[in-house]
C-alpha cells in the first residue's frame, strides 16, 4: 500500500524535525535532548498501544536495534568499522 508524503508518518516526522533544525541554523536554540526525548515518549506510546504485553520487550529490542542501524547507516560506518 503505497502512501502520499501527507499522509506518511515518517515524513510528517522527518519534517518537524528538520523544522527545528532549519531553526538552530537560524541561530535560535534547540533542545536536542528534549526533540529526542519526545520522539521516544511517542514511540513507547506506540510500543504500549499498539503491541500485546508479551510482544512489547521484543518491539522494544527490535526498535532499538533499528534506531543503532539507521544510525550506523547515516553516518556512513559499516559493520566491520563497528566490530572490534
């Protein structure tokens, strides 16, 4: 099922995000800390809602594990530059 930038909610996320940051290059302050902290409060809003108990530690890990690759992704690292 293919979605319109409107409608897709990584999109609309990407864009306030990047709303803020378009702000701190304007030389107003941004908190960092508190976009990242928020954006985590709605993912384990998410998690709660959306996913049985039992499934929640396991949404919980795999979520995790995608936040350290898409990282690792837009920094440009591969795994060998990653493992010691």
């Amino acid at each position: 099922m293919a979605h319109t930038e409107a409608e897709c909610l990584h999109c609309a996320i990407n864009k306030l995000v990047e709303q803020r940051c378009e702000s701190a290059q304007r030389g107003q302050k941004i908190d960092v800390t508190d976009i990242a902290a928020n954006i985590a409060e709605s993912l384990a809003d998410l998690i709660v809602r959306a996913a049985p108990p039992e499934e929640q530690g396991k949404l919980l890990a795999y979520t995790i594990a995608n936040l350290g690759e898409m990282i690792l992704q837009k920094v440009g690292a591969t795994v060998s530059e990653t493992t010691h």
